[in-house]
C-alpha cells in the first residue's frame, strides 16, 4: 500500500478529470435531443468544463501550495463529484452546462496538485516509475473516453457518463486521506488572487466571444464587447503579474522565444487535434445515422496511432531536439485535418481515417514531448510556473478549438441552409429537419461545414508546427527525455516544500 497507494489514489482523480474532457462528445446527440439543446448549449456543455479547468489551474495550483495540496486535492475530488451528480440530474442545458462548470473547478484543483502529490512521496527510480505509469494513466483516459462514452450512452443512458464518477471519486477520497501526506510550499507564500481573477475573465471572454460570432456574427454586439472585455482582463493580468510578488506567470518567461513557441503548441495542440471531434461526433450520429458506440470506435485510428506513436516515440526518439518533434508533430496533425477535409453528401466515415491516422501519430509526437520542452525553456526554478503555464494553455486551446470549429460550421452551414436551421442540424437536429429538406441537402451541408472546420483546424495546426520549428531551440531537451525533466521539476518542489 505504501508503495502502489498514494499513486492509485493519485491516478484515479487524473483519470477521471481527464476523461470528462473527451467522454461527453460521444453523448452530444442524445444530450441535445433529451434536454431539447442548442448548438451553443452544447458549445458549453464542453466548453464550460475546460474553460474552468484552464482558467483556474494556476491560481488553484498556487493556493494548494499555501492551504495544503492534499487538502485541496481531496476538495477538488469532493466538488467534482457532487458537479457530476448535478450533471446526471440535469434537467435542462442550462443547469447541465453549470455544473459542468463546477465539475472544471474541481478537475482544476485535483490536476493542479497531482505532479506536487507525486513528488512529495516518491523518489529516486520510484519516482520515474511513477511518473511513467501517471502519463500512461492520462493517455489511456483520452483514448478510452469516446468509446466508454458510447458504451455508456447506448446502454444505460448519457447520465451514466456522470454518476460512474462517484464510486470512483470514494475510493479517490478514501484512499488519498489514507496514504497520501500533506505537503505545502515555503513559508510566507501568497496566493495571486488578483491574477487569477483577471486570467478567469480573459478566458471567459475570449471563449464566449468565439461562441458568439457563431450566432451574431463576429461584429455582433455581444461578440465585439466579450473581445474588449477580454482584451481589458489580459492588460489587467499583465499589469498584475508584473508587480505580483510570486505571481502566476512571471512576464520575464514571455522574453524567452522557446517559451513562446512552446506556449503556441501547446495552445494550438489541443485546439487543433481534438477541437473538431465534437461535431465530427454528431455528424455520425444525427447524420449518417451511426449509434454511440460506432460513433466512439470511429475515433479509434485516432487514439490508436497516439498510444502507438508514443510508446514508440518514447524509446527511439528519446533525446531528439524537441522543435522536431513538437513541431513536426504539429504539422502532421494539420495535414491530418486537411485530409479530413474532403466529405460530400455521399461520403461515409471511412472517409476520415487516413485523416484520423495522421492526426493520432502527431499526437503521439507531441504529447510525450511538449511537456519536456516547456521545462527545458525555463530556468530551473521556474520550471513548476512552466509546467502550470503549458496545462493551462493546452485546456484553454481545447476550449477555443471546440468554439472556433462550431463557429466556423454553423456559419458554413448558412451558405446552403436558413440560418435556423443551419444551427438546429450543427447542434444535432437532423431528424427534425428531414421533413423540410432533402436528405442530400442536409448531408451536403454539414459535410460542406465540417470540411470548413476541418480547413481551419489545417492551418492553424500547421502555422503553429512552424512557429516551433523556428522559435524552440534544441537546448536542453536534447539532453534529457520527459520524464527526465518531470523528475527533476518535482525534485525541486520537494525541496521547495521542506524548506
């Protein structure tokens, strides 16, 4: 118990806060049909998980290190699974997409505080024992959520994706109050509120900006003015962090061009690879007519390639500089999404795989490698700032991937469909609209929709994969592989905490 507990107890919680991102895009269509959902509402109800999770990361990170990692991880555990039996009890789109919410906060405060956990516990080889088996853990929660989603729809219900995350979150609770020691940063610490209230508003805004351009155009009202709020908020931050005494994100990293460049990876990582699969998840669903567990099993070329390529990655790639691996992974991924980019009225899913293939082998490029390059761009003693930077960026490009992507097909859509209905088939009303239109008409549009967003997905992708190849040096990656540079950061807090 000693040895396997805290990291069983530790792995749960990442588990489950992990695949909550993915599991619900699977139940989408019967989320939207049983609670009578909007394509926004729907936005959200992804959306507001992630958006939570990445606003709140670093602020919830820095006040663990003050108020007690275990107690903060224990109370995120708690919170989040009374959000998700809020979430199996919705009755509405609106009382669904807050507690999706709440449920973020809590994922924030329990994936904040793992890798602290972690190293406050294990050292030596058990340490990188640990962390390998914590990031096959986080892997496998990705590429098991679709398909454990569909399972669970088709079966009991799209609730059960929700309430299965209560006898899980006892034992979490259970067994982290049982085995797990407290731990804290040095003394004196102080929490960054102010900054993260106005990182909480930017991403808000910037988010709901996005959302809304879908339904009022991008110089809408309420989309122009949740722009300037956000751009109000991210002046605000930076003036904060700038006189912070510890703040969230020292200014001085943003002069660092491999930083940067690894910041923009991460932020387009997420967006680009998975931003799409929601509606990717509908469209098999409300349109050609596949059922849960179908739909979920088609994302398998997907997650397959991922944990393939990165287990591969791991043992014949280890050491190369990370601008080729995180870089050259982000272009194969937007070539994926530019192959995905070919459906028509007629076409059937096997249509993505090659697409889905390419995707899946960039991500296992970039996933293992990406967190390393963060830690290598940075001085030793911000490699933990780093770390939270780099999560952060990658929820938050989840949030906007999954925003931009229902944008940009619901306004495609428009060009062949009335604007009601456009909306109505992209948030997974196809079946009320077969009546109207022609089934060719509504399969052409969505298709003609989705190869928009899959377009978009393409060059942000690929832009992005540049960017890293010339702005990240091969620095220090070269000379240590992930785990390598996870071990060292968690030694540092280690010796930070007992200071």
């Amino acid at each position: 118990m000693r040895t396997w507990g805290p990291l069983t107890a530790i792995c749960l919680g990442t588990f489950m806060l992990l695949l909550d991102v993915t599991i619900v895009v699977v139940a989408l269509p019967d989320m939207a049909r049983s609670l009578h959902a909007s394509l926004g509402a729907l936005q959200w109800v992804v959306d507001g998980y992630a958006l939570a999770l990445a606003a709140l990361l670093l602020g919830v990170g820095a006040a663990a290190d003050v108020l007690g990692r275990r107690r903060v991880h224990v109370a995120g555990v708690v919170l989040f699974a009374v959000a998700s039996l809020l979430c199996g009890l919705a009755d509405g789109p609106g009382t669904l997409v807050a507690a999706r919410a709440v449920q973020g906060v809590g994922a924030a405060a329990m994936f904040a505080t793992t890798l602290p956990l972690l190293g406050s516990v294990y050292q030596g080889r058990r340490r990188s024992v640990a962390l390998g088996v914590w990031g096959a853990v986080s892997g496998g929660a990705a590429a098991v959520g679709p398909v454990l989603g569909g399972v669970l729809t088709e079966g009991p219900g799209w609730r059960w994706i929700f309430f299965v995350n209560l006898p899980v979150s006892v034992v979490a609770v259970w067994l982290t109050l049982r085995v797990v020691p407290e731990s804290r940063g040095p003394r004196g610490l102080r929490v960054d509120w102010a900054g993260t209230v106005a990182f909480a508003v930017f991403a808000g805004g910037v988010t709901c900006a996005v959302v809304r351009a879908g339904e009022d155009g991008w110089g809408g009202a309420v989309t122009l003015g949740s722009f300037g709020c956000a751009a109000l908020a991210l002046l605000c931050f930076v003036l904060v962090e700038r006189r912070a005494a510890r703040p969230l994100l020292d200014p001085a990293l943003l002069r660092a061009p491999a930083f940067v460049g690894v910041l923009v990876g991460g932020l387009a990582f997420n967006g680009v690879a998975f931003g799409g699969m929601p509606y990717l998840s509908i469209w098999l669903q409300t349109v050609l007519g596949l059922s849960p567990v179908r739909g979920g099993l088609t994302l398998l070329p997907l997650t397959g390639a991922a944990v393939v390529v990165s287990v591969l990655a791991g043992k014949l790639l280890h050491g190369a500089p990370a601008r080729l691996t995180v870089g050259g992974g982000l272009l194969l991924i937007g070539t994926g999404c530019f192959c995905q980019a070919v459906l028509g009225a007629g076409s059937h899913w096997t249509a993505l795989v090659p697409g889905l293939v390419l995707v899946g082998v960039g991500t296992g490029l970039v996933g293992p490698a990406i967190a390393g390059a963060a830690l290598a761009a940075v001085p030793a003693e911000r490699a933990g700032m780093a770390g939270g930077a780099l999560n952060t960026a990658r929820q938050l490009g989840y949030a906007l991937g999954v925003a931009v992507s229902g944008t940009v097909l619901a306004s495609r859509m428009r060009d062949t469909l009335p604007h009601d209905a456009a909306r109505t088939l992209a948030g997974g009303g196809a079946g009320a609209l077969r009546g109207a239109f022609s089934e060719h008409a509504l399969r052409a549009a969505f298709a003609a929709g989705l190869d928009s967003a899959f377009v978009t997905a393409g060059f942000v992708g690929t832009a992005a994969g540049a960017l890293v190849l010339v702005l990240v040096g091969a620095g220090r990656t070269e000379r240590g592989g992930v785990t390598e540079s996870a071990a060292r950061t968690l030694n540092e807090e280690e010796t930070a905490s007992s200071g």
